[in-house]
C-alpha cells in the first residue's frame, strides 16, 4: 500500500451487478456486495492520500464462469472479457485528481 500512497496510484476491484443489486438466497451476490464494500471502505482508508479505487461491476458477460451453469443465460445479450477490459482501461488512464469510484456496465437489455 505504502507505493500506491508514493505513486498515487489507483486500485479496482471487480464486484457485479449482483453486488448492486439484491438477489434473495444467491450467495454469489453476497461475495459480491462483499467485494463492493471493501473498495469502499479502501477508498475510505487511502483516498486521502491521493490513491484512487474504483469497483467495476459487470453485468453478463461470455466467459466460463456460465460453463457450469448450462451456459450464458439465454434472455440476455452479454459482453465480452474485452470489453470489461476496456471499460478497466477507462477507469485507470482518468486523470490525476478524478476518482471514478463505481462503474456499473450492462449489455444492453440486461434486466437485472
């Protein structure tokens, strides 16, 4: 942490939108609101040193976590890594001095 203070850096943490939005009895949603409180409460204990956290919360996206699930649910379109990749991007290259703390990116038509 001591180097993220020197260079004022920036820290993301991947969270979900079922880390915004509540699921009853989905235990993945609990990790994931766990996820999101955790970048808070960071930004909490190092933002005043100029270190930057953002929590990016993905909607669904085509990777293998569906696999063992029977596959991509079938009523929503998806994202891809990629462009959960560019949307890390995004949050890392703002500029010194402009915290994007949450980043909530659904394909579009995602109803939850």
């Amino acid at each position: 942490m001591s180097h993220l203070r020197t260079s004022k850096g920036r820290i993301v943490i991947i969270g979900s939108v079922a880390g915004v939005r509540h699921t009853p009895g989905n235990l993945y949603s609990v990790t994931k609101w766990a996820a999101h409180a955790l970048a808070e409460n960071t930004r909490l204990l190092v933002g005043q040193d100029g270190v930057e956290v953002t929590v990016v919360a993905p909607g669904i996206v085509d990777t293998p976590f569906w696999h063992p699930r029977g596959g991509t649910p079938e009523a929503a379109a998806t994202m891809t890594a990629e462009q959960i990749a560019d949307t890390i991007v995004f949050a890392v290259n703002q500029p010194v001095g402009v915290d994007i703390n949450h980043i909530t990116v659904r394909p579009t038509g995602q109803v939850g």
